[in-house]
C-alpha cells in the first residue's frame, strides 16, 4: 500500500506549491496554503518580558484587514 501524497493548492488561484515549500507556505492567521503572489504582509505587535517588539507575519487575502 502506498501512502498518497496531500498536494498543496493556493487558495486563491488553485496554483501547485511545491512539496518541499507546502510547510512555510501557510497563513498565519487561518492556515491555508497560499502562493507568493497571494502572499500579504502584516504587521504583529508583541509584548515579551521586557520589550515590545513587532513581527511581520504571512497572511492570505482574506485575513488581511
């Protein structure tokens, strides 16, 4: 029995990720696969221990406000 490989499709234009890219290739808010053309940028404030700093994270259309 062969174990069937899962492809990673974007969620907006349906485009093949590749397997070895399907990993980071996520947004970071809900989790679907996105392509870099698809890919939005935004910006996290986050508050640590002594300083608050910012980081930027991947998000598809639909999550970005």
């Amino acid at each position: 029995m062969s174990k069937e490989l899962k492809i990673a499709r974007c969620v907006e234009c349906g485009r093949i990720i590749p397997s070895d890219e399907a990993s980071w290739r996520v947004c970071s808010m809900c989790g679907d696969s996105i392509c870099l053309e698809h890919t939005y940028y935004m910006r996290v404030k986050r508050t640590g221990l002594y300083d608050i700093y910012y980081d930027v994270v991947r998000v598809c259309k639909k999550c970005k406000i």
